[in-house]
C-alpha cells in the first residue's frame, strides 16, 4: 500500500465519526425545529434553528474529504485507477 492509499485510508477514518455525529445533530436539529416525534419539547425552534444553521460548514468541511478519499478508494478497489 503506497503512502497516499495509507493517508486517504486514514482520512476516511478519521472524518467518519464526526461525519456521522454531525449528521445525526443535523437531523435532530431538524426535527427540533419542525415538532415531529416530540423533540419540539426539548429545545425551542429558534434555538434549534440557530444550530441547525451553524452545523452546515463543519458538515461540509468532514464530507467533501471523506467523500473525496473514499471515492478515490473505491475507484482503486474497482480497478478504474491503475497503480
């Protein structure tokens, strides 16, 4: 395994937990602000909505490496990127 496989490898994993954590907030955020399954009850919309809000960069600076990497690994596996 070359030195670039090693660190997409690892780039993969060290983005997917706080790639799921943050897509889970995102979710939960979500149904917050809506009402649905009684989570209204746990926090108001507003504030709901002001974290839902703040989740969209952090979400999107975890999924554009991880997507990139694991994409590139999978392209490897598949054999559509030669060594």
């Amino acid at each position: 395994m070359t030195h670039f496989n090693r660190m997409a490898l690892n780039t993969v994993r060290v983005t997917s937990w706080p790639l799921l954590l943050l897509v889970i907030a995102s979710f939960v955020t979500g149904y917050m602000m809506s009402g649905r399954y009684g989570l209204n009850t746990t926090m108001k919309p507003e504030k709901a909505l002001i974290i839902h809000k703040l989740l969209h960069w952090p979400l999107l600076a975890v999924l554009v490496p991880h997507t990139i990497a694991a994409v590139y690994l999978a392209f490897k596996r598949w054999g559509w990127i030669k060594s």
